[in-house]
C-alpha cells in the first residue's frame, strides 16, 4: 500500500507544482535592465547639483521620487524615464507571450539609451 502511494505521489507531485516559466524575451530583457541601470548609475554620478531641499537639511533620507522631482527640475533623467517606462512595457508583452510588442518595446529602450 505504501509503494503505491509513493508512486501515485511522484506521478501526480509534479503536475500539481506550477513551474514558471520565462517569456519570449526574457533574457533580452533582463540584458536591456543591466544596461538601463548602467546607465542611471553613470548618469547619477556625472548630473549637475542642485541646491539642498528644506528635508536634506533636515536629514531626511530621500525617496525616489524625490530624487526623480530633483532631476526633473535639473532636465535630467529624461531619456532614462523612456528606458524604464519601455521596459515595463516590455515585461507586460513578455508575460502575455507577445513577442512582436516585446521586441518594439525593447527597441524603445534601446532608442532611449541611444540619446
């Protein structure tokens, strides 16, 4: 009686685990993500600076959005904003296995990076 439980068991284990599975393009995303961080990273530290907010001075830490609100006023992080709003796009066509919408959203970021 137990041998049948276990090989009932082995059979029906792996069809009631859901495995995930990656999309059409994940691994171009994945590679577009690096470049796009690379690329913030590089930004932030070659940006010009503005003036201290009433927070800083308060020692506040500061948010994203904050710092997004900062370098908006400076006319930074623009095309890095194009970057990011693509890849969101991307993952969405990724997930729904839409691998034409993925690849056009990927040419975006890559359009984005190239400014």
């Amino acid at each position: 009686m137990v041998h049948r439980l276990i090989l009932l068991g082995s059979v029906f284990l792996p069809l009631m685990i859901q495995q995930s599975q990656a999309g059409p393009c994940t691994q171009e995303i994945d590679g577009a993500q690096a470049q796009v961080d690379a690329r913030i990273d590089s930004a932030a530290g070659a940006g010009r600076a503005g003036p201290e907010s009433t927070a800083a001075l308060l020692r506040r830490q500061p948010t994203p959005a904050s710092i997004a609100a900062a370098e908006q006023k400076l006319g930074e992080g623009k095309p890095e904003e194009a970057a990011l709003a693509a890849l969101a796009r991307a993952r969405a066509a990724d997930a729904a296995g839409d691998r034409a919408g993925c690849d056009e959203a990927l040419a975006m970021v890559r359009k984005a990076l190239a400014h």
